[in-house]
C-alpha cells in the first residue's frame, strides 16, 4: 500500500456560518484519515475538484460524509 498525502483541501458552501464550515472541515479530515492508503500504483493529482448537489435538510455529518466518499471515490480512480 502507498501512503497518501493530502495537502490541502477547501470547501465552498454558499451561505454557511464560518464556524459551521470549520466543523465541516474537521469532519471531512476526520473521516479521510482513516482510510488515506490506496492499493499497487501511484497517483498525483494537481488538483480534484468534486461538486455535490444539495440535499435539503442534510446535516453536517452526513455531508461530511459525501465529500469524503467522494475525495476517496476520485483518488481510487486516479490511482488506476
């Protein structure tokens, strides 16, 4: 297994509170810290951008959730 680094990861959600989107942040990290090793071959990426579409009434957790399965979902991929 590779290691995986991340250096740096930003997220634009339109009309939320600063601290609302520092938790978000910290969720997301939460949830790819356990899971940032991927298979045989290397991957680098300049850059993955992923769009989602809103899901009304989703809370914070959840949709820490999507970003991450996402993240993780575009470096499976790149790493083919």
């Amino acid at each position: 297994m590779s290691e995986t680094t991340i250096d740096r990861v930003a997220i634009r959600l339109p009309g939320s509170d600063p601290d609302l989107a520092r938790r978000l942040a910290q969720l997301v990290a939460e949830r790819l810290a356990g899971s940032l090793t991927l298979g045989a071959g290397e991957a680098a990426l300049e850059r993955l951008q992923i769009e989602l579409p809103e899901v009304r009434g989703e809370d914070v957790d959840a949709l820490a959730t999507r970003i991450a399965d996402r993240i993780m979902g575009g470096l499976v991929e790149a790493g083919k």
